[in-house]
C-alpha cells in the first residue's frame, strides 16, 4: 500500500543502510592500569609532546599541500595522503596515551601497527577524487564538526582527574569514562579527517535532539560571527553588544536547530543533487515516548506531539493567569510591579493565543482529519513534522523573554507601535517568535488544503464530508491568506526598531494606524481561525451523541464559509476609537453584525439537531451544551461591541476581557476540552474516567462564570484593561473574580489527572465507543501504522442516523460496493 | 417552553433595566448611550433566553433513558422554512439596531453651537490640558481640568509620546491619543461633580496610575476658576515674605500642578498613593534635594516606586515663580 511508492529510480535515493564511518577507530579497552603510569605520565610524554609539536609544522604544510593538489588537479596524490593520514595516526595514539585511555607507550610511527590497543584506519576517496571545492572550503564545510571536537576535547581535559584519581585508587578506568573519551577521540579524528579533505563524508552525526541543541550553539556563534564584524565596520560601537547579537540570534538559532534536527535534511539532500532517503514512511508510529521528541513524519505521532505541547503552553499560560489574579485580588501593588505585570498579561495572551488555542486544533485535526476522510496520512508529511517543530521553539522564545534585559515584551500580544518600536530587547521575543508560530500555522494550513481537496476517500464528495473537515478547510483558508499580515506587522516593527526604519515614525512620514491596520487585518481572521475547527467539533459531538444527522448541513458548510468571507471586512471594528477616519467605522459596524448571522445559523442548527434526538449526556456532550450557552453569550456581547456607542464606552476595559474570554474559553477552551475527551480514545486506545469528566465539567462551567461574567460590570462601570492596579470602587468584584479564577485554575488539576492516568493505566478501549459513523471510528483504537488495511469507499452521508442498515463507508472495492444514495438534504 | 421562555425574558429585561450599569451619567451623550445599551438588552436577553430554553429541553425531555442506549433520533436533516426564518430575522433584527444605532451616533456627534475646544494632551504618564480659545489668549498649562456644565466641549486630543485614550467614563465616550494627528470628540457635561479621567489605552508602565480628575462645575465657578489660573497668584490677605510663598506653594500643590493625586501630604490634605508618602519621603530634606526631586524625578528613587512614572517636565510647565513657591512650601510642611 504506502511502501509500494518508493520510487525504483536507483540514482535518486540512497542505499537503506547508510555508509559506514569513513574513518575507523578501533581501541582495546584495558583491564588494568598502572598506578606509576598514572602518576608519571606527564614526565613520559615530554617526548612525545616534542615530537607533535614538530609533526605539527610539518602537517601544516602537507595539509596545505593536499589542499592545493585538490583544487588544482582534482584529486589527492596517495602518498602525501599516506602520510597525511599517517600523522593524524599519530596524533590519536599519543592523544590516547596523554588521556589514560591506555597504558602502552604511544609509538614514534604513523604506520598502521595492528597490535597497538589504538587502531586508525581511513577509507581512500574512490580513485583519489575528491571535489575540487573542498581544496576551498573543506575547513568551512566542517566546522560545525570541529568545533564540536573542540568542545568534546575540552570536557575530556576538565574531566581528566576522574580516569586519573580512578587509576590511582582502583587501578581501573571507568567504563563510562573509557566510552566518552574513545568516542571523543572518534569524533576529533573524523572530524579533522573530514575538515582536511582526506575523506568525503562527514562523521555520523544522525539527526536527533542532542544534534539540534548543538546546532542551537552553533546558531548563536553564527550570529556573533556575522554581526560583529558588520558593526566593526559600520563602526557602530561597542562592536561586541550582547542585544545585537541576541537579536541576530532570535532570528538564526532556530533555523539552526531545525537543522540539526533533521527538519530539512530531505531538501537539503534533493538540492545539493545528493541521493534522498526515500520515505517510506517506516519512521511510522511511536514505539516509545523518546520517538514523540525526534522528526516523525506520521499524522498520528505529529497529531499527539501537538497535542501535548499545546497543552504544556496552556498550563504555562494558566499559572501566569493565577499570577495576575493574585496581583488584582487587592488594589495597591502586592506580588509584582508594573512592569511585570504588563509583561504578564502580554505573555499570556501571546502564549495561549499562539501556542495553545490555534496549534490544538491543528494538532487534532491532524490526528483525526487524514482518518476521517480514509486517507493513509497528509499530503505531506515532512512538511507536517517540520511545521510541528517550529511550535516549541516560538514558545520557548516567548517565555525566555522574561530573561532578557528590561524584562519580558510588555506591550501585551497587540504590541502597538510606537510603543514596541521603543521598547527593551525583549519585545524582540515577541516579534521575532510569533514569526516561527506564525509559519507553523501557515505550512499546516497549506497541508489541510492540499489533503482536503486531493486526498479523500473514494466516493467522498465535498457534500459526503464531516463538518470538521470542512470546518477545517475553511480555517485553512483562512490561516493561509490571513498570517503574512502579521508577519508583515511584525517585521515592520522589527526594522523600525532594529535598523531605524520610520515605518511607525510620526514626525518622519511614518504613521502610526498603519500598524493597527495591518495588524488586525490578519488577528481578526485569527479568531475565526480559534473557532472554526471548534465549530467543526462541537458538530460531530452533537451529531453522534444526539444520534441525529446535522440540521441544515449544507448551510452549515456554506456559513463556514461565509465567515470566512465576511471575516476579512471587519478589521477595523478593533479601532473605533483608535482616531482613524470616522466614516470607516459605519461599514464597519454593518459588517460585524451580519458576522453574526451565519454564526447563528450554526448555533440554531446545532440546537435543531438536538430536538427530538437520544441525548447521550456524557463529558464531550456536556462540553458541548456547556460551548452552546458560552458562545452565545460571548457572541451578545460581540454584537453589542458592533455597536459603535457602546463599543467606544468600553473599549479598552474589562468589557472586552470578559467578551474575549467568553469566546475564547467559554468558546474554544470548551470545544478542545469537549474534543479530546471525544477522541481520547481513539488517539491513544484508553477511555478516560467520566466521573472525573464530568466533574471537570462542572467545576470549570460554575467557576469560569464566575470569573468572567463580572467582568462585564466593572468594564461597564469604568474599569480599563491591562492595568496592575485599579480604583478602590472596583476592589470587591476583583476579589470575588481573583478567586473565582484560583478555583478555576485548580479544576484544571481534575483534567490533568484524569487524561494522564487514563492514558497511562485506564481500560482498553473499543474501535468505536460512541458508535459514530464516520471513518476513524471504523479503525481500531488506536489506529493501524497506516490507518487502513483496506482504502475506505465512501458511500452515503457522515451522519446518517435513524435510518437503518446506514453506513457512511465501506471496506470493499469500489466494484463490489452498491452505493446507498444520500438522503436528500435540505435545501 | 414558549411559556417559561417568554416569562424567563420579561423577568431578564426587567432586571437588566433596572440595574444601572453605567456609571453615573454626567453627559448628555452618556444618557443616549446608556439608553442604547438599554435596546440591545432588551434585544439581547430574548435571544440566550431562547438558546438557553431549547437546550433545558432538550436535556430534560429529550435524554437517553434506560434502555434507549442503541436507540436513535429521527433522520431529520432539514426544514428550510426554519432555516429561512432563522437567517431572515436575526438579519432583520441587526438591520434594525445598525439603523437605529446610526441616528444615535449621529446625534451623539453633532457639532452644537457655542462649543469650547480644549486642548488634551496625554503624556506618560500624566493629562494636560489647555484652553485656547479663553483667557484672552493668556496661555496656561492646567493639570486639573474644569469643564463649566451645559456648555458643549470639543476636545482635541493630543500626545507627546506613545499613544494614549482619554476616557471619562462618567461621559461615556473615549478616543486615542495618537502621535502625529489630533484626535477629538465632542461632550456635554450636564451633571456638577468630580470625575475619574482615565487613560484606556496601554502606554508603559505607568499606564494604571495615568488618572486624572474632571471637575463639572457652574459657570460662575467655571469663570472664578478661569481668573485664578491666569491672574497672577495672590497670597492671602495678611501674610508676607515666607509665609506668602508657602501659601502660594500650597495652592500650587492643590490646584495648577495637582501634586496631591499621586501624592499624600497631611498639610495639603491629599492622600494619593501612586508616589512616595511626601510626609516621609521630604522630612528632614533639604531645598535642593526637594526642588531636584520636582524637576529631575528619576534622579534619586525611593525604594519601592518605579522609575519613569513621575512627569519629567514639571521644570518646564510650572513658572519660575511656582516652582520657588513651591519648594518653599513643600520644606515647610514636612519639616513639623
């Protein structure tokens, strides 16, 4: 099925088992060492020591001369290869003497003596060819090689009194010393080999989490090593500045660290003209948790590494919450000043908006949206790992910003200019990682797209497709359109602020609207694009748990649609009072409010699916009603904001943090926990604890209303937003919501255990629990590696209810199956 | 269900209109906003009082029983006579409050003859405010701002920095500071009191304690406090020298710079807690130290406060002379 798409072309793809090391090195370990040796060791190697020196010189200049040879004729003469490879011997043997690796006398000889415990031997290029270029550049190509044996070598040397005081007392060598220092040697030896163009291919360094921390290392050295002589020669002083090379860093550092986890490494391989590894899609599935921490290119494995990570960020993003409620308990400062306060809220919108709330849905839909329409995986997969590791490194960005100078970014997650064209380096957090999170979001998207439109099922039209999917069509829509906005935002603040660009200069034809233009032209879509999928899950629960097709589901998917359209007219309803052209805001208005009804399409279609079906009320259920009443509410008060006289009284006040976390929480918060409750089974075969479930559920709907809803009040009354402190008038409501919000927090404990228990220990779970029709149930729990044995043929609706003998699809060919039509749906 | 839901709304709007959720109304522009707000609840509460309805029935009538667990509903996917209703109402309905809304905002904003512009100028982390077409054209820089009531105010808004919004909630209607163009509304007051000023729009670290006060006096009192802003500072009858100073410092204190809403001090009766307690914090400090904390605030901070919340520009918007006076009276206070 999948493996049978390896293509047979021979010269495009590399061997399955890769070469081996192209220099060998071999050591005998001892079983007893001497303790005189130990102690006289240094005496002895004096010798030794003037011989290297020696030998050095004289490699200096035969390295040279291989080089040249190289980039002149093309090829390396033998035996100045000899004797170059002969020195390198050399030098291993006395390394390996000097470093207690073993007790025999470093012989005066490059030759290759097979009875010495420390044997070198190094493949000869093919004929003698090696590529002229690497006469140039071989010392370049390797330096992320050699400054890596540099590093080994100068912890092996820090480390040295252990082997030595070892040897003295016991008389042994440590096992775990023995391997670091051999492998030490290892790496130093290949790496110089590779770095003098003796051999052609670099020392093994297999693509994981530790090559990625490295690369993360070399990043930053990139960044000084650019940076610092651009400043010398601009003569911007002081040549060496931390903030500059941070900056240079925020921007490098991670690209580095895709690379050297093995992001790229498919593309690399293709444009370099090398042979690529074929995926055959044997990296499948996660045998182990180790597997959740490397590139995988399975929807499944991606789906759960998501999964988790966003809900790591909404933990983060809670307790930051718990930290500003302490602070609003009382009026007056208690716990934090103004400053980190202001970096407080600022983080916590970034980090749930951009790496909890949008990364989850796509997390799963990742999971659940190739099985529900019977696809093996999405159309493509690297592309699918790398954009799931762009996420931690946006996220670890933005909280590492409470580490830089001046503290975290602070002009919360709308960052207004001018005030974060003025603000300290850690703005530049904010900046630089919402571009990471930003282009996580888009390479999904683009996937969803592409897997949607080419990759369903036979037999599955667009009007045979479960509403999540289309609902995850048309987020993508979105998201791909919407993103380069804030990007844009994002680097124009980044010039203005890093190379005096006056983008958002007033007084030198800069203007400052144009940021919140541009700006909310991408975050109003974002969040249609933090409710869309939520949408699409809240129809499947209430499909399958009211035992009822969805009412209207072509106007379902046609609202979809429209809110995508009509998404994109309402920007500047953010701006009523920002001072732009009044005549703007009428449009505006009328815009906003049509908004709400396709929304309300939705919402009475939902509530018509419901009439007169079996309702099954269990947590994802409850969730979903608990999502009904929240939403609507949250949706009143959205129109009320439409509405430009009230809009301009509680712009900018607790008005709008109450609407934001109706939405928001009550809204999309409601949506993830009701569909991962939904597919905890099928994502990890476990069904969790419902009375655990439920009284999530319970607790976190009372105690949610309770620290949102006066919210609405205290807007009303005068209070603003995003202030550490506040008038006395206000000091009883945010007591009562501060700890409201502590009980809130602590519900969320109930939800930890209950998923990580489950996961770990709960009962088995049947292929179909909720006896849903559609097409990720009807595989086993959790999935094959390949999702289907047989490729599904889609033959009637998703949500076929109430008619018996219904199926929506079938495991046989396409030729054996008799097709049930469609019920006709209205209109 | 019709039944309990029509009887739910009534008993929603009911309480919704007699709760007063603005604060009190010192506007004329307030007064038609809050009545607007008053249409949208009425508007509102029937809509969740309908969602909320169905879904209570739906759970209560239309729950899995025993023996139901491999029952299903009816395949019932559509009725498009419904789903017209339900797109053309709501549709009808926001049609409705945009038009209505449009003749508020009209009304709202329209120029009124005999309209006074006053000059806003937001600052980090302080209002200022000026009055350009009064005094017969002697300037003044006024930290507290007097509005006589009835007379209809323009104001243009202005800042020196980041942006800021000037909001009187008591008057309903806000707009930002923006650098590089003036901004403006129009109000006006009806209602005599003192008001918060308060800046709704995130401009560093001191943008909680950015507060004003707005005084809505009679215009006789409007005109008095005209004459005291531009007339030269008159000690009060019977004292000379120092003591005339310090009692020029003191109305300082009070009035033009309005010290006292960040700060305490017994003497002057003020108790603001933004900034240092000045009964502690100048006790014993001599006239340099005091006149240097005035004019070069981020030069010795107390510990506990920040750094760059204090305006940095007193030097520059009080006269020579009110400066003197008031260092005068600052030492003399503290120093009981």
């Amino acid at each position: 099925m999948s493996a049978a798409t390896v293509t047979a072309d021979e010269h495009a793809h590399a061997p399955a088992t890769p070469l081996p090391e192209a220099v060998a090195l071999t050591v005998d370990r001892p079983d007893e060492q001497s303790r005189a040796l130990a102690i006289f060791r240094f005496v002895l190697l004096i010798p030794q020591a003037v011989a290297v020196l020696v030998l050095a010189v004289i490699w200096a200049v035969t390295t040279i001369a291989g080089y040249l040879s190289v980039l002149v004729t093309g090829h390396y003469p033998r035996p100045l290869w000899n004797f170059n490879v002969g020195i390198l011997r050399w030098f291993a043997r006395v390394w390996a003497y000097a470093y207690f690796v073993t007790d025999r006398y470093a012989p005066f000889s490059g030759a290759d003596l097979p009875e010495y415990p420390v044997r070198m031997n190094a493949e000869w290029p093919e004929n003698g060819r090696v590529e002229r270029w690497r006469g140039l550049f071989a010392p370049i190509v390797a330096l992320p090689f050699t400054l890596l044996a540099v590093v080994l070598d100068v912890l092996c040397l820090l480390l040295a009194w252990i082997p030595f005081l070892s040897i003295l007392f016991t008389r042994h060598n440590p096992r775990w010393i023995f391997s670091l220092y051999t492998f030490t040697l290892a790496f130093i030896v290949r790496a110089t080999a590779y770095s003098d163009a003796l051999v052609r291919r670099a020392p093994h360094f297999r693509p994981n989490l530790a090559r990625a921390m490295w690369g993360l290392v070399l990043g930053i050295l990139f960044s000084a090593a650019i940076d610092i002589p651009i400043r010398a020669l601009q003569h911007y002083h002081p040549v060496v500045d931390s903030t500059a090379i941070l900056l240079v860093a925020l921007l490098a550092a991670p690209l580095f660290f895709l690379v050297g986890l093995g992001g790229f490494d498919y593309w690399f391989y293709w444009a370099s003209g090398r042979r690529t590894r074929p995926e055959d899609h044997s990296g499948h599935g996660a045998r182990s948790w180790k597997d959740y921490f490397r590139i995988n290119t399975d929807h499944k494995v991606i789906g759960i590494q998501y999964t988790v990570t966003s809900f790591f960020f909404l933990l983060v993003g809670g307790v930051i919450a718990m930290l500003m409620r302490a602070e609003l308990a009382a009026p007056g400062q208690q716990f934090v000043d103004s400053n980190t306060f202001n970096g407080l809220f600022s983080v916590h919108a970034s980090i749930l908006i951009f790496l909890f709330i949008i990364p989850v849905f796509a997390g799963i839909a990742n999971y659940v949206l190739p099985l529900m329409i019977g696809a093996p995986d999405m159309a493509f997969p690297r592309l699918n790992a790398l954009s799931y590791w762009l996420l931690p490194l946006a996220g670890v960005m933005m909280l590492l910003s409470f580490l830089a100078p001046g503290g975290s970014f602070a002009t919360g997650w709308t960052a207004y200019a001018p005030l974060s064209t003025d603000a300290p380096i850690g703005q530049m957090f904010f900046t630089i990682g919402v571009q990471f999170a930003g282009a996580s979001s888009v390479m999904t998207a683009l996937n969803f797209l592409v897997t949607i439109i080419t990759m369903r099922a036979p037999g599955m039209s667009f009007w045979r497709m479960p509403l999540l999917v289309w609902a995850n069509f048309s987020t993508s829509l979105l998201v791909v359109i919407a993103t380069p906005f804030i990007a844009a935002s994002q680097f124009f603040v980044l010039l203005d602020r890093a190379l005096g660009f006056n983008f958002f200069e007033a007084g030198k034809g800069g203007d400052v609207l144009m940021y919140q233009h541009v700006f909310w032209f991408y975050s109003h879509p974002a969040v249609y694009i933090m409710m869309l999928p939520g949408f699409g899950i809240i129809s499947e629960i209430l499909a399958v748990k009211s035992r009822k097709p969805i009412f209207g589901y072509r106007m379902m998917a046609f609202s979809l649609l429209a809110i995508v359209v009509l998404g994109f007219t309402v920007w500047a309803h953010h701006m009523f009072v920002s001072g732009m052209q009044s005549w703007i805001r009428i449009p505006m208005m009328i815009t906003t409010a049509i908004i709400a009804v396709p929304t309300g399409i939705k919402v009475f279609s939902w509530l018509a699916t419901m009439w007169r079906g079996v309702l099954k009320l269990d947590t994802p259920m409850l969730f979903a009603l608990g999502f009904l009443t929240m939403f609507v509410i949250g949706g009143i008060s959205g129109v009320m904001l439409a509405i430009i006289p009230i809009d301009i009284h509680v712009s900018d006040t607790y008005f709008i943090v109450a609407h934001i976390h109706y939405v928001l929480f009550g809204g999309s918060l409601f949506t993830i926990f009701a569909g991962v409750y939904y597919w905890f089974p099928k994502m990890t075969g476990r069904m969790f604890d419902e009375r655990l479930g439920k009284l999530h559920f319970w607790l976190t709907f009372i105690f949610f209303n309770a620290t949102f809803a006066p919210m609405h009040i205290i807007g009303l009354e005068g209070m603003p937003r995003r202030v550490a402190d506040y008038s006395e008038q206000f000091a009883g409501w945010n007591l009562f919501i501060s700890l409201s919000a502590f009980v809130l927090g602590a519900s969320m404990l109930v939800f930890l255990w209950n998923i990580v228990s489950s996961w770990v220990a709960g009962p088995r779970a049947p292929a179909n629990p909720w006896r849903s029709l559609t097409l990720e149930w009807q595989v086993s729990s959790p999935p094959p590696i390949f999702n289907f044995d047989t490729v599904p043929t889609v033959v009637g609706g998703p949500y076929e209810y109430g008619v018996p003998g219904a199926v929506h699809g079938i495991f046989k060919s396409p030729a054996e199956a008799s097709k049930t039509p469609a019920k006709a749906m209205a209109p | 269900m019709l039944v309990i839901g029509l009887i739910a709304s009534i008993i929603g709007i009911a309480i919704a209109l007699a709760i007063d959720w603005f604060p009190p109304l010192a506007s004329k522009q307030a007064k038609q906003v809050s009545d607007l707000f008053d249409v949208l609840l009425v508007a509102s509460i029937p809509v969740f009082v309908l969602v909320e309805v169905v879904v209570l029935f739906c759970v209560v009538k239309f729950r899995q029983r025993p023996g139901q667990e491999l029952m299903d509903g009816p395949p019932i996917h559509g009725n498009t006579g419904l789903e017209v209703v339900w797109t053309a109402v709501p549709a009808l309905l926001l049609v409705g409050l945009c038009t209505y809304t449009y003749f508020v905002l009209r009304s709202i904003e329209k120029p009124q003859p005999h309209t006074m512009v006053v000059n806003v100028t937001g600052q980090q982390f302080t209002w200022t405010f000026e009055y350009p077409q009064l005094a017969k054209g002697k300037k003044f820089n006024a930290v507290q701002l007097y509005l006589p009531k009835d007379r209809p105010v323009q104001f243009k808004v202005r800042t020196l920095d980041v942006i800021h919004d000037f909001w009187v909630p008591n008057f309903s209607i806000k707009i930002d500071a923006v650098p590089g163009i003036t901004t403006s509304y129009r109000i006006t007051p009806n209602r005599l009191g003192n008001y918060p000023i308060v800046c709704a729009e995130l401009c560093g670290i001191g943008h909680s304690t950015m507060r004003g006060t707005v005084h809505v006096v009679t215009p006789q009192k409007f005109r008095a406090w005209l004459r005291s802003q531009t007339a030269p500072p008159k000690p009060p009858p019977g004292t000379s020298g120092v003591a005339a100073q310090a009692a020029l410092g003191k109305q300082v204190f009070t009035g033009s710079a309005g010290c006292g809403a960040c700060h305490t001090l017994a003497d002057a009766g003020t108790s603001g807690k933004v900034g240092p307690d000045l009964d502690q914090g100048l006790k014993g400090k001599d006239v340099a130290f005091i006149r240097q904390s005035i004019v070069d605030p981020n030069a010795q901070i107390t510990k506990g406060f920040a750094k760059g919340i204090m305006p940095q520009d007193f030097g520059q918007t009080l006269s020579k002379q009110q400066l003197g006076d008031l260092v005068t009276y600052l030492k003399q206070a503290t120093s009981k």
